[in-house]
C-alpha cells in the first residue's frame, strides 16, 4: 500500500534479508510502497524520466546496484537502514565479519540451533506453514529442522515445489516430502507461466527483474489468511558462502561492463562512475574492507537483496513470507567465522545430525549425494524449466515486438547494430549464453515497461527519425515469418 510518512514518522528496514520498501519524495513529501506498480503509477507523467545507470547496472550485472529504480527520483531502501519523513537516509553498520576457526563439529551444532531458534520466533502461534522445497542442500536442510521442531510443537508443513515433472528438484522434494510425511504440491513450469511472467516483470517489477526469476511465485495468491510461507534462497550464500555456483574464496570483484556492447560508448562511459558507486554502498559502513568481505556485502546487497528479494516479493502480497537463515543471531554467528570453515563440510555434518536420508539423497544440481553415491533415475533432468529454449524459439515473436517496436531505439542510450547483432544469433538459432538470452528477456522487459508507464528517456532527440528503425522492424517480423514457416 502506498502512503505518506507523517511528521517525524520513520521506517527502519531489517539488518539482512528482509523486505526493502520504495520510496520517493515529491513536492517535500514522502511516499513509500510496497510495490513498483503502486509507485510507478503515483509519479506523476511529466516525472517519468528513465534512470539509465540503473539499466546499465541491470544488463551489466542482472540486478540494479544500490537503492535506484529505473525511474528516477524512485528509490529501494537499503537493509540496516532509517528513512525518514524529511526523505533522509540513514546507513546503520552491517552485521560485522570476523577470523574465527570453530570445528566443523561445534559450527553445525550451533549453526543448528540457531536456525531453530529463527524458526520458532518466525512460526510463533501459526498453525500451518508452507516450505518452498527443492532438490537443493538449503530447503532440505529447513525441512529437517522443521521436522525436528514438529516433535515439540504442533504445526502443520505444506511443501510447495515447482519445476518440470522429470526434473531432479521436482522428484527429490517429492521424495523428501514422502520421507517427513507431509502434504506435497507440485506446480508444473511450462511455457505459459514464463509468458505469465513477463508481463508481471512489466506491470508489478516495474522492469528491473526478468520473468526468468519469478518462477510460479504467483501460485500463492491463493493461499488462506494468516498462514506463513518458508524459503530457503539463504541457504547457500550463508551456510556455503556460495554466490552462483561458486565459492566465495574462488569470485573476484568484477567490472561492470558495457555488456554486449548495448549502450553508445559515450552513454556508458559517463554514466558507468554512478553504478560503481552505487555497487560500493554495500559496504561504505563497513569497517573492514578485506576484499572479501567487500565482495560478500556486494553479493548480498546488489544481488540477493536487489534481485531475488525483490521476486519473493510478489509471495509477500499474499502471505507473509520468511527468508529462512537471516536472522541477526544466525548471521552474525556465520560471519564471525574465517571464510576458510564456511564451506561444503558445515552442510555435511548438518544434514548428517538432523536426517540420514537427507543426507544421502543425490544433490539436484549434480545427481550425486555427498557420501558420493550417484542417483540411479538417469531419467531426471538437471534442469526443472527450459527457459533458455522458451526465450529463444517459444518467445521469439514476443521478445522481436518488443524489442524492435521503436521504444528503445527512440530512447537514444543503446547503440542499435549491438541490439541487432545480438538478435541475429537468436534469428540463426545460434548457440547462445545464458547472459546473452537474459539480456534478450530484459530488454524486451524494459521496452514494454518504459511504453507502459511511459517513461521517457532524458537523451531523447525528439526530431530523430523513425524511418530506420521503421524499416527494421518490418525487416525483423519477415524474418519472424520465415522461420514459423519453415518450423
């Protein structure tokens, strides 16, 4: 809901995983929302102006770095922080890092009852929860605490999943489920749902998530009052300090480049100084610079907390949602440790205290458990979507209307023959990188959001002629006709 703070009213956001409000101030007011269909609607239309260092952020990085929005004067409050009435901002220091060498043996102990503890406070007097499960280490490890609390209190546990019937993720948790004897869900991913989300991307991410991310999140707008929703997109950057598959010992801190080569040369050099500061809000506060404790608050305030927080978001406007293994004990207990012991043994010694079948249950990424013992359903797919194919081939027709309607071209920030060059791998069924293919979805995305709140582009030429972009265009949607025709 969207509301004006009242005189020497002030919202305080949590010190980690927590929801981010959006704010603006307008005329000496200030509103916050819980949404960016909400805000976005509020600004008033000769205030749209288009925020081009948070585009540059988002195709560079796949989120927006720091607090902006694509619209600007439209901004995202930052974790351990005040906002108050007169539109003022303040940072509190982030939960501290330390060097401490527990034993693998005494970190999964406490590293336990911590997240008991978390859960127990969470749950409170609810009756029934609903636990997003996976075939990934962290859901199941949340399953096995709450299967463990169940002995001691009474609540009820529904295990929502998503993903494609022959997939690793959709099977395990199905086996999981089966195991602690609770009620299953399955929502299958097709292509219909990706659609689905696209447009949800426009309307309610106001343009600064892909669809790819918003999964079937929607599937909980039917869920009855005053239940709690459990997630567990926490668990690897916190209990295996791993960011995308990787180790954060193994990450370096990246450029933010001018990705593929989409915005003019001059656009992004002047403007790429600004999502470099933005990106180092993360850890301004923070007392120890050790580059890895830099890269880590960079990973968690830019990503986690800008991108996947922002998709749970759509769960939170029909339940509450808790993000499992962010709580202020939890966390601060986890980073006080040498980033040497945050690694795949604390996850070993967790699954075996709480469940032997946990633990040995193959990995969905991999198919293999970590006593080693590999999945026998050869069957299963790694994969519980075909996003990569759906955005290519499925969703070709809807990303070339976007793309090339005129709308991004009249912007006057990206430099046209990279767009082209990029879709002429997807008109030539190319092989393709996953950055490449998000890209594609993002800047369809941002196209059809930018028409929809009619945001305008402050490099705009108003004379520019459309006549090129016109002959485009019609040359693209030819192209789109042969190829339904020869498929």
């Amino acid at each position: 809901m969207l509301r004006e703070l009242k005189r020497n009213e002030t919202i305080t956001t949590d010190n980690f995983g927590g929801f981010c409000p959006i704010w603006t101030k307008q005329e000496g007011k200030v509103f916050v929302a819980d949404t960016m269909e909400e805000m976005f609607n509020f600004i008033p239309v000769d205030k749209r102006i288009l925020d081009v260092s948070a585009l540059i952020s988002l195709l560079g990085t796949s989120a927006i770095n720091g607090d902006r929005t694509i619209m600007k004067g439209v901004s995202r409050m930052p974790w351990h922080s005040v906002l108050n009435h007169n539109g003022e901002v303040t940072r509190n220091p982030s939960i501290p890092h330390g060097r401490e060498k527990l034993s693998q043996e005494k970190i999964a102990d406490t590293f336990i009852q911590l997240l008991k503890e978390e859960l127990k406070e969470k749950i409170g007097e609810k009756q029934k929860l609903y636990l997003l499960l996976t075939g990934g280490y962290d859901s199941r490890i949340v399953a096995g605490i709450l299967k463990e609390m169940q002995k001691a209190q009474s609540f009820e546990v529904v295990a929502v999943t998503w993903g494609m019937e022959n997939s690793r993720d959709v099977d395990y948790a199905r086996r999981i489920s089966e195991w602690l004897e609770w009620e299953w869900i399955h929502v299958d991913y097709n292509i219909e749902l990706l659609k689905d989300n696209f447009e949800k991307s426009v309307i309610w991410g106001g343009g600064e998530v892909s669809g790819w991310h918003l999964h079937a999140m929607d599937w909980f707008k039917r869920l009855e009052n005053d239940c709690l929703v459990v997630a567990a997109s926490f668990g690897d950057s916190i209990g295996r300090c791993e960011f995308g598959a990787k180790h954060l010992s193994s990450i370096r801190d990246l450029r933010i480049l001018n990705s593929f080569h989409l915005f003019q040369a001059s656009i992004y050099r002047d403007l790429v100084p600004n999502v470099y500061k933005d990106r180092s809000l993360a850890w301004s506060s923070e007392a120890d610079k050790n580059s890895w404790v830099r890269l880590e608050l960079d990973k968690q305030e830019n990503y986690m907390r800008r991108m996947l927080c922002h998709n749970m978001d759509i769960i939170n406007q029909y339940a509450q949602v808790h993000q499992a293994f962010t709580s202020d004990k939890l966390i601060s207990f986890i980073w006080s440790l040498d980033l040497s012991v945050r690694n795949d043994d604390m996850y070993k010694n967790v699954l075996k205290k709480l469940d032997q079948r946990l633990y040995s249950l193959a990995w969905a990424r991999t198919g293999v458990a970590f006593d080693g013992k590999e999945d026998s359903q050869k069957h299963l797919t790694k994969d519980y979507h075909q996003i990569f194919k759906w955005t290519q081939y499925d969703l070709r027709e809807l990303m070339e209307e976007n793309i090339f309607s005129g709308v991004l071209q009249k912007l006057n920030i990206f430099d046209d023959k990279s767009i082209n060059s990029l879709w002429d791998k997807v008109k030539g069924n190319q092989q393709m990188s996953t950055k490449e293919l998000e890209n594609i979805f993002l800047l369809a995305t941002i196209s059809k959001t930018i028409e929809h709140y009619n945001i305008s582009s402050p490099f705009e030429k108003e004379n520019k002629t459309t006549i090129q972009n016109g002959v485009s265009n019609f040359l693209n949607k030819l192209d789109s006709i042969i190829y339904k025709l020869k498929n």
